[in-house]
C-alpha cells in the first residue's frame, strides 16, 4: 500500500500548525501570503492547460462527458444524501466537509499514472482530467456556494468576488500568458512543482492555524473521525462500481473504461485546498480534512486496482479476456496465435 509522501508532509504542517499557530501579526502576514499563493497556483494551472490539446481531446466526448457527470453530477447526489448520516456517524462541519469534497475536481497525474498501469487509454485519460480541472475552476465554487449555504460562504457578492479574485482571474491570466510562459512552465515544471505544493502547505498551515486559534478541533473526537474514514470508504467503493460497471453497460472499451474508474473516482487535493480556503475561510480546517483522508485512501486503492488491472489478458479489440483454464463466455474465445 503506496504511502504519499507528501500526504505526511501535510499532515506535518497539521502538527505544526497544532503546536505553533499564527497569531495576530503572524497570522495576517500568513493570510496575506496564502492568498497570493492561490492565486499564483491558478496562474500556473492556467498556463499548463494546453486549451487547443483540451479542444482535440472533444473528439472522444462521450468519455469526457461521462467523467465529467461522475465528477460533477453524481458524486454531489452522493454527498447529498450523506446528510441523513449527521449526527450519527457525522458532525455537521465534518459533512460540509465531506460534501464540499465532492464538489472537487478529478485528479490529473495520478488518474493517468493509474490508467498508464492498468494499460488504459492514457491521452484519453490526459484530456480527461484536463477537462475536469478547466470546469472545476468554475463548478466546484459555484455548486460549494450553492450547496454549502452559509458554511460555504452562500451566494453573497463578497464571495462571488473572491471567487472571481482568487480563482477564475489567475486562472484566465495563465491561459492568457500560456503563449509567452507555456515553454517555461513545460520546461521547469518539476521545480514550478515545488512552488505548487509549497504554496499548498502555506494555505494547510494558514487554515489549521486559524482553526487551532479559534478553538474548532475540540469539536473533532476518535468515535466521529472512524465514523468519517468509513463513511468515505463506502463513498469509495460505490464510485469505484459505478465508474466501471455503468461505462461497460454504456459500451465503452476496456481501455476507456478503465479512464472513467480512474478520473470519474478520484478528487483532486491540489485543486480543493486551495478552494476550501477561499470558500471556508476560519472554517476551512475541518472542512479540508475529509478531502485529505479520501485522497490518500484513493491512492491506495487505485494503486491495487491498476496492478490488477495490468494483469488482465487482453484479446485484439482491447478488451480483457478470461484467464487461460477460465470458463470463457458465449463468444469469447482464446486470443489466436
């Protein structure tokens, strides 16, 4: 089972933020410098998305459409009706939180290291969380405003603005520069990668800090997160099926199909701290840590599933197949030569 590493260095800044939160000055400075952080991930989000490869990749819309419905349609029904689940399993924080991860967009890289190993369709699978992050930029605020109510921050002008300041501005001036910055980015990416996660435990450790200050963790106790961790892995569990079964019983190819489970079961980390925090604001440790717990059980699980996967036999049309001294199905058989 794959530990992400910087799954520990997050929760690192948890224990820091724990020990030595910001405080007055400190905390306006941290503030002050998370907010510019955001706003410079969605530059660089922007000037990575290559806008004429997203248009090429509409050819195999069927597939994206379909990731999308999962990423922003059916995981939202889900998160929904998780609300009969508070109080017994869940606080109320502790499910504004686990909603507002299901607002999230789709993974990009580890949706296409997974479909990579599980011998799927990787440029589909390239296209598709490209997809999911362009729409996410738009979505995942606006559904979060209109779902979370007050905890969101409703639908107020001063939330709408910092939506607009914070996310869709930045993220249109990197689509904008992309012709003048777009090699730079490709070029330096691992260290602009650096820059990405930095500024990504900056806004963990602004928000945890905030939340330490003001008291909200006393709300949090063993018996309500166990009751989180499972409530996420029947989440999990039901995407996971339902990405699978419903592509195949919308006759997508095995390689397809395996795109869908990937980018349509997945949330984006980078993607949602970054929102949380301009959505949630004092609020945003709680609302975070549901999204922090699914993303490194998603990595777990897809990384057991996408080594099964990549043992799958697989005839000449791309589909798996039995394995040899299994009963075969009415019309499959053996792949010849």
């Amino acid at each position: 089972m794959p530990i992400d590493p910087y799954v520990l260095l997050l929760l690192a800044t948890v224990g820091l933020a724990a020990l030595l939160p910001a405080r007055g000055t400190a905390a306006d400075v941290a503030s002050g410098a998370s907010t510019a952080a955001i706003a410079l991930l969605f530059l660089l989000y922007g000037a990575r998305l290559s806008t004429r490869e997203a248009l090429e990749g509409l050819k195999h819309w069927r597939l994206h459409v379909t990731v999308l419905a999962c990423t922003f349609v059916v995981f939202p029904v889900l998160g929904l009706a998780a609300r009969g689940l508070v109080p017994v399993f869940l606080t109320d924080p502790l499910y504004q939180g686990l909603l507002f991860l299901t607002l999230v967009p789709s993974t990009v890289q580890s949706s296409i290291a997974f479909t990579s190993v599980a011998r799927g369709n990787v440029p589909a699978a390239i296209c598709a969380g490209s997809f999911s992050s362009l729409v996410g930029v738009v979505a995942t605020p606006l559904l979060a405003a209109a779902l979370l109510g007050g905890a969101g921050g409703g639908l107020s002008a001063d939330s709408l603005v910092r939506i607009v300041l914070q996310l869709l501005v930045p993220f249109l001036a990197g689509q904008v520069l992309r012709r003048w910055i777009g090699g730079f980015v490709t070029r330096h990416k691992k260290v602009l990668g650096l820059v990405d996660r930095g500024s990504i435990l900056l806004v963990v450790y602004t928000a945890f800090s905030q939340g330490v200050v003001r008291g909200v963790w006393h709300r949090l106790d063993p018996a309500r997160l166990a009751g989180l961790l499972a409530v996420e892995a029947v989440l999990l569990a039901v995407m996971l099926a339902l990405t699978w079964y419903g592509a195949k019983a919308l006759r997508f190819s095995r390689e397809d199909r395996i795109v869908i489970q990937f980018a349509g079961s997945k949330k984006s980390l980078a993607a949602g701290l970054p929102m949380a925090s301009v959505l949630f604001g004092a609020h945003a440790s709680l609302a975070v840590l549901p999204l922090m717990l699914f993303h490194q059980m998603q990595l777990m699980v897809g990384a057991v599933i996408a080594r099964r996967r990549s043992h799958d036999p697989v005839d000449e049309t791309g589909d798996a197949r039995p394995a040899a001294g299994a009963r075969t199905a009415v019309g499959t058989g053996p792949r010849s030569g």
